[in-house]
C-alpha cells in the first residue's frame, strides 16, 4: 500500500471516465493521496486569492462512494479532496481550479464560495453521532496545513453550514471537532450563534474587483444548471441529495439548490 507503483495504478484506475470507472478502488491509506479526477470543475475567475477552506460531511459511509459520485458526470458535484475514516486521502479536483462544493454561499460579504474557496469533504454520514476519529481529523489538519504552503494568504477555514445560503440549507460538518483545529493558528468561522461582520467594504471592493468575471462566469453556470432542465440528467443538485440520501443517514438538509 503507498508504494508509488500503487499510486499511478490507482490514479489510472479512477479516472475521469465516469460511471464505468475501474474497479476496486483501494483507499490510500493514512495520510496517502490518490487521485480521482472528477468531471465536475470549472476555472476559478482570473486573479482568484484563495484564502478559504470549506469543510463538508459526505453523508455517505464510506470513501469509495464519495469517489464513485464525483466521478460521475451526472452528479454535477465534486470537492477537492475528500478524506475518509483512516485518513486516507483523495483529490477529485487540482486546487487551482473551482470544484463545486459550496453551491449558494456567502463568507463575511463575499458570495460564492467555490470561486475562492478548496473545499474539503470528510466521510461521515453527518447524524451527529457518528464519530470523527482522531486518523481523521489529524489528516484534516494536516492537509490545510500544506494547502496553506500552496496558498499563503489562507485565513479562513469554515464550514458548509456557515456559509450556505439560505441560512438552514446545510448541517455539515455535524459535530466535528473543530477545536482541535486550532493549533492552525487559522480563523476558524463556524460558531452558527455569532455572525462576524463582514469585511470592510474597501476589502470587499478588491476582492470584487480581483474577480471581475465572476459574472459571467456565474452566467454560463446558470445556462448549464441551476434549475435548467439538462436533457438526460435528472435535476442537479436533486440528483446529489438524492444519491447522498441513499448512501448515508438521509440526515443532510434537502435541498433544490445545486452546489456548484
Ligand atoms: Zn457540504
């Protein structure tokens, strides 16, 4: 297990061809990373600072469902990583392009998420009692601390619940324990009984203006999806829920939204 060989095997195994993907998939292991591409990305608009991670429970009770869902075209989701039980990691989507995690969101004055966030699932079927092993969350910790390499003005780390928009749309991640990641020494934004205030408006002004495309780019997302019938597709976001439903608890707060 580990073993680079190991690696480029699994790489090719889950590739991008969707539903007809290769099987077994065999997670990585603590701390290892294969890769899963998922279909489901776009760019991020020119001059994107990403400065956010957005943590997520799958719903689901295991990695290999998550990796199976995000390689399917059809589901129209994805995240960039998703991080099992043991630790095990796996990357759906490079951290320079947009994955479609965070849907309708919002982050102290700074709609959608997906432009300038990574976001990051965790395999928990998100009922409030299913544990978050210790494997796990170190992992977690470990991961945001090298995304933070990558990506120096990382500041904030959030949860889906936070930033969904409207307010009562998502629960995840349910329970975790976020105290302990605050050796991070990252803003950790997730206590939903405090609302910090949003950013200045001359801060909210450049990051608008660093993301100046974003409405067109938000233009043809909306010509794809966002309640458009897609010949052939059942309804996004639906389709999503509707997966998530049937592999995990059922718990995540339904919704016709789409996460992208
Ligand atoms: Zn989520």
């Amino acid at each position: 297990m580990g073993s680079p060989q190991i690696l480029a095997w699994a790489a090719i195994a889950i590739g991008p061809q969707g539903p007809g993907l290769v099987e077994p998939f065999v997670d990585p292991g603590y701390g290892k990373v294969v890769w899963a591409q998922s279909p489901n990305f776009n760019q991020r608009p020119p001059g994107t600072v990403v400065d956010t991670v957005v943590l997520h429970h799958t719903a689901g009770p295991n990695l290999v469902g998550t990796v199976r869902w995000f390689a399917n075209p059809e589901s129209r989701v994805s995240s960039h990583f998703t991080v099992g039980k043991d630790g095990s990691i796996v990357q759906h989507v490079s951290t320079f392009a947009r994955a479609w995690h965070a849907g309708e969101s919002i982050l102290l004055g700074r709609p959608n998420l997906n432009h300038y966030s990574i976001g990051i699932e965790m395999v928990n079927i998100g009922d409030g009692k299913d544990p978050w092993p210790k494997e796990q969350v170190e992992v977690v910790g470990f991961l945001i601390a090298h995304l933070r390499k990558r990506f120096p003005q990382l500041r904030y780390v959030t949860s889906h619940e936070f930033v969904a928009v409207p307010k009562g749309r998502k629960p995840d991640p349910k329970g975790f324990p976020w105290k302990s990641l605050e050796h991070l020494g990252l803003e950790l934004i997730y206590d939903m009984s405090k609302r910090p205030e949003p950013l200045s408006e001359a801060i909210l002004s450049a990051h608008r203006k660093r993301q100046g495309t974003s409405q067109s780019l938000e233009q043809q997302e909306s010509n794809v999806g966002l309640g458009l019938a897609v010949p052939g597709l059942p309804a996004e976001g639906e389709a999503a829920e509707s997966r998530f439903h049937r592999e995990g608890s059922g718990k995540d707060t339904p919704t016709r939204s789409v996460d992208r």
